[in-house]
C-alpha cells in the first residue's frame, strides 16, 4: 500500500504501514495548524493505527495548545512514535514534548532515518 | 546587530527578568537558526508557556491562595490605524513612552506575521458600522520581546458619526502585584461558587491525583473500578481522592472520564471512518446508544450527525 498526501505544513507518505509525516520548513506550529496536521494524518491512515516516524527537522516553534493538542487528540491511531530530528533546536523541541507530556505508545528521537525506522519496527512487532 | 548572538543573549536575559518578576505573558521570537542559542530560546519560550498555563490553572482552581493581578492592555485607534491613545500600562508593558505611542502606526508594535493579519482583518472590520471580533495578535516590546495575546478588537462610529474609530483590548495575568485593597480586592475575589477547599493536598497527594488523571487518560476503553477500590489501589482514601481530583482538574474522576472518552470519540468520528460501534467500543462506551446520548449531551448532536 502506498499512499501519499500533502498539506500546508506536512507531507505524509504511507509505505509498508508505516507513515512518515514530513513537516515542512519555516511554520509556526500553533492549535489550528495541529488540527490539520492530525485530522490529515488520520484521514490518510483510514482508521488503522500505525507506527509514525515524525520527521520534525525543519520546526522551529510548536506552542503550548498544538502541544496539548498532539498528546491527546494526536495520540490516537498511533502505535509508535519516531521524531527524527537535528540537533539542537528539534532535540529541545522533541525532549520538551516528551518530557511535559504523556506517551501512552513507545516513543523516541533519533537522528538517523534508519536507526528510526528499526526502533519503529522493533517496538511494533 | 539584529539576531547577532549578542543581541539574543540580552533577549533572553530580559525574558528571564520578566519571568523572575512574575510576567509569563511575554516569549521570544523563535529564531530560524539551528544552533545553541536558538534551542535555549525554544526552550524557554515552552517553560515560559508551562509555568502561564499551570499559574492560570492555579488561579482558577485556588483562587484564594493565589495573588492575581490583571494588567489591562489598551489602544484606541482611527480608522487608518493610527493609535489615538494607550493606557499607561501599555507603555509601561511595551518599555515604550507615551509619546512614542501616541501618532504611531499600530502595525509598527506588531510582529511581521500579526501585521498581514492585521491589514487583512482591519479591512474587513471597517467594513461594517460597528462590529466587534477577537485576533490573535503578536507585539513587540521596545526590548525585542513578543506579547502573544488574542485581543479584543471592536470598531464603532464616533458621536457624531463622521469617523469610525477601534477600540483594542486585552487582559494579561500577572504575578507580580498582590490584591490590592477596596475595589479591586472585591473585583477579583472570587465568591459565591467557590468554596474553601475540603482537602488539604501534600505534594504526595498531588503526585498520587495526577497518577490517577494519567491512568485514566491511558485507560479510556476500560471502565474505572469504584471510587473506594480506586482510592485503595492508590493508597489513598475515597474522600481525598475525590475532593482532591475536583480541587486539581475542576471536575469529578467519572465526568473526567467521559469528557476525555467523549474528546477521543468527536476525533474518531469526525477523521476516521471507523464505525460508530468501533468507536463507541474502542472509547470504552457500552453500547450506541449510551454512546450517542453522552455525546448529544456534550456537544449538541449526535455523533452520527458528524458523518453527514
């Protein structure tokens, strides 16, 4: 199955049930941009939970309600959680949200694509 | 100069004073930067948000214990944009002088993405005789730091009707200042609906009630055992585990429990096209029609009405 969407802050592509949410560069992340960003995940997902490799490189800000938004309502349908990130500013963004928020799913930061996608598979099989 | 690591520290450094007078209402510009100083200004921006929100939670919930002080941010404006007038405290809040204020365009406070909001919206508002609208708005204070705030923006016609004017306002908390005495002590009291608290909560119990809180939040498909056994299981007794949830998050354990089902499910159902039943299952609720009553409840309609 492959599957591929966009939006004005993320690229989605879905392979092997295993969804790679791309965030775009230069977006602030606030409430009404992780609405979209959830509800176009979920929408390209048709309802199957899956592991998702977050690839958060390029944010800069995510503020406090997208954060909430993304533990809560973002949570769901998702089986396991990768940020790929590139230190400093994503590493600090990625800690922050794990370290003030509840993960229900096994979670982690990497900044290897590959090492990601073995956590994912790993923590999902 | 602009950006320099310099001109960052001191940026950062102001915020922190700020911070440590009991202003959490200012942040920093994020800098398109990856390096140090740009994640120090990430980092601290989200501490500045976690330390407002759970001061603002506090507020609301223990009223009487936590000194609360409002500071009023207001503009009056013509038709073309141009401040008319500002409150003292807005200057004082902008470290900009009266003077400064008075003549200028508002545009001028405002950060480069508030300002197409603004052009956008003030099109629109002088559009109608009067009318009356909330925007999310970003200033500038003379320091470099950012005031993130919806406002209250309001368009009017004056007396005798020849000019329109904007009233833009907006209420910050701050901690900085206690009650003062007489009137304002009164204004902000808060009476009637709120009680002493029936418990007194150690930090022990705190940890034990957000325990609680987080197990349910994991837990939304199973049902919660009674109130005593729950109590037990945490080591705790039935009455502070009551009285102490409603203290912390203003609702009882079982009303908590369905809103966080009831959320999960309007998510589901609105982005998925799982079945109502899937959902109503997967979100813990016994049957439909249990489902589809809690949920009109909440929001008004039926789910089913969501998928139309």
């Amino acid at each position: 199955m492959n599957t591929s969407h966009e939006n004005k802050y993320a690229v989605y592509l879905l392979t092997d049930n295993l969804l790679h949410v791309i965030y775009k560069k230069d977006h602030m992340i606030d409430l009404e941009a992780a609405q979209i960003i959830v509800r176009d995940r979920m929408k390209v997902q048709e309802g199957l939970s899956m592991p998702v490799l977050c690839d958060i490189r390029e944010i800069r800000m995510v503020n406090k309600p997208a954060r909430d938004y993304f533990a809560m309502e973002g949570s769901l349908l998702v089986k396991a959680l990768a940020f790929l990130i590139d230190p400093p500013v994503t590493d600090v963004i990625s800690a922050f949200y794990l370290g003030t928020h509840l993960v229900s799913f096994p979670t982690a930061s990497f900044t290897d694509k590959a090492e990601a996608i073995a956590f994912l598979k790993e923590s999902t099989t | 100069m602009l950006n320099t690591d310099d001109f960052n520290v001191k940026r950062i450094q102001q915020m922190l004073m700020e911070m440590a007078r009991g202003n959490f209402f200012f942040s920093l510009e994020p800098s398109a930067k990856n390096d140090n100083v740009a994640s120090l200004i990430v980092m601290l921006n989200m501490v500045n948000e976690e330390i407002r929100a759970s001061f603002v939670h506090q507020g609301f919930a223990r009223a009487e214990d936590t000194p609360q002080y409002l500071v009023q941010l207001s503009f009056l404006l013509n038709a073309e944009g141009i401040i008319e007038m500002a409150n003292q405290k807005t200057s004082s809040l902008l470290s900009r002088l009266p003077k400064d204020l008075i003549g200028t365009h508002i545009t001028e406070l405002l950060t480069k993405g508030s300002r197409k909001i603004w052009q956008k919206k003030q099109q629109q508002l002088l559009k109608k005789e009067y009318s009356d609208t909330k925007i999310p708005l970003e200033l500038t204070t003379g320091e470099g730091l950012i005031i993130r705030k919806e406002f209250n923006v309001t368009c009017f016609q004056d007396l005798d009707g020849t000019h329109q004017k904007i009233l833009m306002d907006t209420v910050l908390f701050s901690k900085s200042e206690p009650f003062g005495k007489g009137l304002w002590k009164q204004a902000l009291k808060v009476s009637k609906d709120t009680r002493s608290p029936k418990v007194r909560l150690s930090q022990k119990d705190i940890r034990m009630i957000r325990g609680v809180h987080d197990m349910i939040i994991n837990n939304l498909d199973n049902d919660l055992p009674k109130l005593k056994d729950l109590a037990l299981q945490m080591g705790t007794n039935e009455f502070k585990l009551k009285y102490g949830f409603k203290q912390l998050y203003g609702t009882s354990v079982f009303k908590f429990l369905t809103q966080e089902r009831l959320r999960k499910a309007k998510t589901l159902t609105l982005h998925t096209s799982l079945s109502l039943k899937t959902i109503a299952h997967m979100t813990g609720f016994k049957s439909i029609p249990h489902f589809s009553r809690a949920f009109k409840e909440k929001y008004g309609s039926p789910p089913s009405s969501l998928r139309k």
